[in-house]
C-alpha cells in the first residue's frame, strides 16, 4: 500500500508536469516526498520491533523523535526546493514561479513548527528572516546568470547580514543554542547551495548534484542540532 501511494504520486507529478500544470506538480512532489517519512517510519518501527535490544522501546515514536523527524523533514525539503528553483530561475523555466512557490509553502511549515514551540510572534519573525534569505538566493541566483560578480558579491554579502542576524534571532530564542555555532551551520548551507548552482551554471552537472546532496545531508544535522536543543529548553514538553 506503501508502495502503490508512492508510484501514483510519482506518477500523477509527471503527469502534471508534461501538461504544463506545475502547481499541482510541484504538489504531488511534495507529498511523494512527505510520504517517504511515512514509509520511513514504517520500516523504523518494524526495525525497532525486531530487534528489541537493540533499540529500547519508545525510540521510534517519541515526542522528541517526531519533532526532530519533522525539522530534519522540513528543513532537508528546503534545501532541494531551494537548489532545484535556483536552476529553475538561472534557465528561465517555465516553472520557475510554481516551484517558488512550494519553496514558500515550505517556509510556511517550517513557520508553523516554529509558532508550535514559540508563539505566532516567533513565526512572525522567523518568515521574516527566512524568506529574506530566499531572496538573496534569488538575487544570487539572477547575479551569476547574467555573469555579473558585483551582483553576485551584494548578494553575499546579504546572505553574510542573514546569517548573523538569524543565528542571533535563534539563539535568542533558546538558550540551548549558540549564536556561533548557529552561524557555522548556516555557513555551510549558503557554501553548497551557492556552490551547486556554480557547478550547474559551469555545465558541471556531477558536481553540481553532489554539492545538492550534501545540503541536503546538511539540513538532517541542522534539524537535530535545534530539535535537541528545544527539547533540553522545554522537557516536560518531551517527557515521554
């Protein structure tokens, strides 16, 4: 049952994409994508079972897992849609806005997980915050299409000001979190978003896709480093 979800959605994405209908494409992607969590989760809890000494019970379907499983979810989701709509946006497609736009529906959720543990004031300034940050990529991403390194430079230079900004906007937050530490994560992920678009922009297409999946990779360590985090801030929030 798993399986047939996972190859009608592949499928109806296709589908959808070859008609030119890329809202509902780029729809299905997302949940063929969130429905790999499921299946994850799935084999997970068959694993677990299995092998019982191996992983004590609960380790599976704690609190404190599922909230770490939903940040590693979202935010590794936003370093594909991100990559993916920078090529978008360098070549001109078609789809380029579709495709932004379920980049923002991300940053929406990553908002409502935020609001959850932080109130809808914190949401409020995490979108800020964020969506800036997509911004800049898109000027980042305008900037090195048209070859111009003054526009690339003023571009970095604001991801440099998010990046600050943001890691002290975190840290802030939770006590848990330092602003250095934060900074260094999100060092990271500017570095390979801008060096996979380079690569794809040079015709290094090899390089390119593994620059996207070591940030993609990267996002599962930023994920667990807050979820562990707010966890420690609020325990009794994650007593189980």
């Amino acid at each position: 049952g798993l399986l047939e979800t996972h190859i009608g959605q592949l499928q109806n994405a296709l589908d959808a994409y070859l008609n030119e209908n890329y809202r509902r494409a780029y729809g299905q992607i997302r949940e063929a994508y969130a429905h790999m969590y499921d299946t994850g989760d799935a084999l997970a809890g068959a694993i677990a079972a299995q092998f019982p000494e191996e992983f004590p019970a609960g380790d599976t379907t704690t609190a404190a897992v599922d909230l770490r499983v939903a940040l590693d979810r979202l935010l590794g989701e936003h370093a594909l849609l991100a990559a993916f709509a920078m090529q978008k946006g360098s070549q001109g497609e078609r789809d380029f806005e579709q495709i932004a736009a379920a980049l923002d529906e991300n940053s929406v959720a990553l908002g409502d997980a935020i609001e959850s543990v932080y109130g809808a004031e914190a949401r409020d300034g995490f979108l800020k915050l964020w969506r800036d940050h997509i911004n800049f990529f898109v000027e980042y991403t305008q900037a090195a299409a048209g070859d111009d390194q003054a526009g690339k430079d003023a571009a970095l230079q604001k991801l440099e000001g998010y990046r600050q900004a943001f890691s002290e906007f975190l840290a802030g937050a939770n006590p848990n979190l330092e602003a250095p530490a934060v900074a260094g994560l999100l060092e990271t992920h500017i570095g390979q978003l801008q060096n996979a678009l380079d690569a794809y922009l040079a015709g290094d297409f090899a390089e390119s896709y593994t620059q996207i999946r070591e940030a993609y990779a990267h996002m599962f360590g930023t994920g667990d480093a807050l979820a562990g985090a707010i966890v420690a801030q609020f325990p009794d929030n994650f007593a189980d």
